[in-house]
C-alpha cells in the first residue's frame, strides 16, 4: 500500500472516530430535547395541586422531574426564566432529600411533644423554586410543574405512529384510538391528541361510529369527569353574530376546518342534542349510551377521544 493511501485511511478513521454519528432524537412536539441529559421535558405552565401534576405527566408518558443533576435545574431554569409572572415555585418529583419548607410554619408550644401526621391537605411536595433550591411546598396548591421522560424511555408507538402508550388499531376502520385517563377542557385535549401525532376523533361512517362507541364501552368511567358518559370529540362551533343557526364544524391540521359534521360523514345527534344549555355548549363530544353527537360546554372537563388514522 502506498504511503498517502494509509496516511489517507488514517485521517478517515480517526476522523470517524472522534465525532460518531449523530443520532436524532424525537418526542411529542411539546417536549424540549435535552442532550447532556438525554432526555425530554416539558413545562406545564398551568396552574395544577401536585397529584394532578403527577397524573398528567403519567399521560404523557413521562413523570413529574426528579431534580437529581445540576443539568435537570439549568434545564428547568432556561424553560422557567421566559414566564417572569408564573411565580417562584414549580413542583418537581420526590427526590427523597429532606428540604426546608418554602413557607414559614407557625411556631406553637406543646406540653408534650408528640408524633403527628400532617393531615392529607397539609402534606407537602418538592418544588424547585426560580432561584434554582428544592423546598417543600403543600401539595394542595395549584402550581406550574415540570414533566421529564428519559429518551430511551419516551414513548413511540410505530403501528399507530404516534408518542404514546394505549392506542387501539381498529382494522376495519384503519384508524388507531386512545382514550386518555384524565379528563381534559376541549382545547386542552384538542393539544394533546395533537401533541401525540393524533387528533381529536371525527366520525366518518356509521361503521366508525360503531368502532368507536365500543371503545367508549369498554373504557373505565373517570372520576374527574364532569360527565363520565361523555366523551369530547373533533367538532365545534363557532358563536355566529347575526343571529344565524350554530354550524358544527370539524378539526383537523387547522383549528377549524370548513367541513361540516354532515360532510364528514356522520351527523346524527343524540336525543333532544343539540340543546346549547346555558347558551354555551358550542364543542362536541360523544354519547357513550348510543355514540351520537352531543354538545356541551368548551370549559368544562370530559373524557377525550384521540384519532389517528394508520396509513396517515
């Protein structure tokens, strides 16, 4: 072999082995990427007490940060430091350290000193406050919180295509469904079906209505409902100004489409729906007893109904 060849190999190799190959890492569209870490992380900047906090991390796949390197606080900080109004403190998972309360305790004399257990409305969680520390704070208070999942943890599910756990092809139809454990606001779950890779469920035949009302049967009723036999789905309405009848619409990669309910496939209501009780109930959602359509209030929390289509 000739001297500039293996000089030329050399360089190559040596080239290749000081920078590897770079390797892409991808989540749901809310979740920042972190390198150092190697790991995902959101920053819920609503308001929740810390259970709810914890539930909705679990959903997303990921759990409430346990700030256990300094490279978790630079990550919470760069994401905390661009909402200057949200307070100082954002709850953060048990890390199992001892930390000083971030509230003053009132101070009280006792006789005897006893063993007490805080009752469950004073019970205290971590938090990392805006300076960077870990303190305790009372659970039942409603705070921004932090959600992290490691990369090789983060959820993928590749027959469906999309960032999470629990979805359920349905072969006839050729769409996936999933509906989440927490009950969510219509915009809300309008974000995360789509934060997922989905989107809120649009019926598009009678054989899908009745794929999915059987979904809707075989689902455990939840407790954060403001109605458990309801389900939100991809359509509402907007407020019409010259006193013209409300037109339901539905959603796809835009907020609103200009596809009516009827154009997409399947139009029938539920009994005495659409009654707009209150003279607010402009978005959609699902009947589980028939699967029909049914209005409700857009700020009131149901059971939601996340579509992907397979081949989408």
């Amino acid at each position: 072999m000739k001297p500039l060849l293996v000089s030329v190999l050399f360089i190559i190799i040596a080239s290749s082995q000081a920078t590897p190959p770079r390797v892409s890492k991808s989540y749901r569209n809310d979740y920042t990427y972190n390198k150092k870490t190697d790991a995902f992380y959101k920053l819920h900047i609503e308001s929740a007490d810390q259970q709810r906090a914890v539930d909705v991390c679990r959903e997303e796949g990921a759990a409430l940060m346990v700030p256990d390197s300094h490279m978790d606080i630079i990550q919470f900080h760069e994401m905390y430091k661009q909402f200057p109004d949200l307070g100082d403190y954002v709850w953060v998972g048990n890390d199992k350290i001892r930390h000083e309360s971030a509230e003053e305790e009132a101070i009280f004399v006792y006789e005897e000193e006893t063993t007490r257990v805080p009752a469950p409305w004073n019970r205290e969680c971590n938090v990392a406050t805006r300076h960077g520390e870990i303190e305790t704070y009372v659970c039942a208070n409603r705070l921004p919180f932090v959600c992290k999942v490691d990369a090789n943890q983060a959820p993928y599910d590749s027959a469906c295509g999309v960032y999470a756990n629990g979805y359920e092809y349905v072969a006839n139809i050729g769409s996936c469904y999933k509906i989440p454990r927490l009950a969510y606001a219509w915009n809300e779950a309008y974000a995360e079906c789509r934060s997922q890779g989905a989107h809120l469920v649009v019926l598009n035949s009678q054989a899908e209505h009745d794929a999915v009302m059987e979904v809707m049967r075989k689902t455990r009723l939840l407790p954060d409902s403001y109605m458990p036999y309801y389900f939100i789905a991809g359509y509402r309405a907007t407020v019409p100004t010259d006193g013209s009848p409300r037109v339901f619409k539905t959603i796809f990669n835009v907020f609103l489409s200009d596809q009516t309910i009827t154009e997409a496939g399947y139009s029938k209501w539920a009994d005495t729906e659409p009654n707009n009780v209150n003279g607010n109930e402009n978005c959609g959602s699902l009947f589980e007893n028939d699967g029909n359509l049914n209005d409700q209030d857009c700020a009131k929390r149901y059971g939601f109904i996340c579509e992907k289509e397979k081949d989408s």
